[in-house]
C-alpha cells in the first residue's frame, strides 16, 4: 500500500488537520481547519474565519456575505449584501428599496439615484 510518514509512523491516510505533501502529512496553514491537496488550500476554515477561494479570511470581499464559515455570492440582484435577503446595494438597472433590489420604486415612493425614498420622507 500507499503509506505516509507522519509523526514517525506509517499511516495510510492524513489526519484532517494535514495534508499529504509528498510522502508526509504537513500541517495545514494555521488559519485553515481542514486542507486539501496541499496545506495552503483550506477546504473548512478556525472560528471566526471565512472560506474564500481555499483560503480563510476574516472580511469576505465585496459582493459576498458570511454564512457558516464560507464567503457566499450576494444574490442576484444585489450589489452589496449582507445576507441573502438583506441587499444594501443592486445591480445596474435595479432600486433598492426596504433591503430589496427591484425593477422599479413602488407606489408612494421616488426614485433617487439607484434607492427608492418614501414620498413623505421628502424634506
């Protein structure tokens, strides 16, 4: 069989927190939970840490919002998002109005810029 050397011993498979490199499991970067195929790529990511294009961040980029430990796309069509049904800003032909993108501002509102403002809230 396949073995790998870890911790002086021959094992056939690494344990979840390495990955194989070569013929050794090597510990997976100190930010990754779990990594695989090498030790860089983080396939699960410590607490407080987001998964990202196999690597963990603590800030997930613009267009994409935090949920259980990944990076997670903002929905169509949000811009910006914090959830998938909180959008703070929409796509190009798109008004945000009550954290929603819309085609069009509903009645008893106006469109200014690309949101939606309450008639009466006019000053």
């Amino acid at each position: 069989d396949d073995f790998i050397l870890y911790n002086n011993e021959c094992i056939s498979n690494c344990p979840t927190d390495t990955a194989r490199s070569d013929n050794t499991c090597q510990k997976c970067h100190s930010s990754c939970k779990t990594c695989s195929p090498t030790p860089t790529d983080c396939t699960s990511c410590e607490d407080g840490l987001n998964l990202f294009n196999r690597k963990c961040i603590e800030i997930c980029p613009n267009k994409f919002y935090p949920y259980k430990g990944q990076c997670v796309e903002c929905p169509s069509p949000c811009e910006t998002c914090d959830s998938s049904n909180i959008c703070f800003s929409c796509k190009e032909n798109f008004y945000l109005y009550e954290g929603k993108c819309i085609v069009a501002c509903p009645s008893g509102t106006v469109q200014s810029g690309s949101i939606c403002i309450d008639k009466n809230n006019d000053n």
